[in-house]
C-alpha cells in the first residue's frame, strides 16, 4: 500500500577508458608528488652521506649543534673535534651538516 516495492538496477558496464582517466589524477599527483619532494630528498640524503664518507683529519666542520671545529680523529662511526683550545668533544658523523674552506675557523 504505502510502501512500493524496489526492484534492483542491473549494474551499467564498466567504461576502460572511464576507469582510467578517473585515475589519471592520482597518477599525476604521484609524478608530481615524486619530482617537487621525493627526489630532492634522495639527492639531498645522497649528497650528505658522500660528504659525511670523505671527511678527514684537518677539516673544518659545522656541527648540528651550530658549534663549529676541527677534526682531530676519525673513527668509523665517531669523530673527535677540537672545538676551541683544549676542547675536545665527540661527535658522531652524521651530526656533520657542513664542511667549511680552510682557514675559516681561526
């Protein structure tokens, strides 16, 4: 009376070409998502562990901290830096962020 009765719809046939250009937008958030932060991250990250690798003896460097020094040791995963005269901390190599020219810490 008051209540009709419902009958089920049959399903449409699923358009490909629909499907995909539904997720074309995902797909180029991801490439772009990719290129503007992924990417640079890596080749940050590449380049730190390549400097943090060819640290010797001498060099001055900038630590995490912002306190400034120059390596004494090295060892394979600590380093000892002389942070003014008679100071000698250690540090591990990763806490290096920067390596500066020579001569610059006086």
């Amino acid at each position: 009376m008051f209540i009709s009765s419902a009958y089920a719809q049959t399903a449409a046939a699923g358009d490909t070409q629909s499907t995909l250009m539904g997720m074309l937008p995902l797909v180029l958030m991801f490439v772009v998502m990719y290129f503007v932060m992924i990417r640079p991250q890596m080749k940050k990250a590449k380049d730190h562990k390549s400097m943090v690798e060819a640290l010797a003896k001498g060099d001055e460097v900038v630590m995490a901290s912002g306190m400034l020094g120059k390596i004494t040791k090295l060892g394979d995963t600590y380093l000892s830096v002389d942070i003014a005269s008679g100071v000698e901390v250690q540090i591990q190599r990763s806490a290096v962020i920067q390596v500066l020219p020579k001569g610059t810490i006086k």
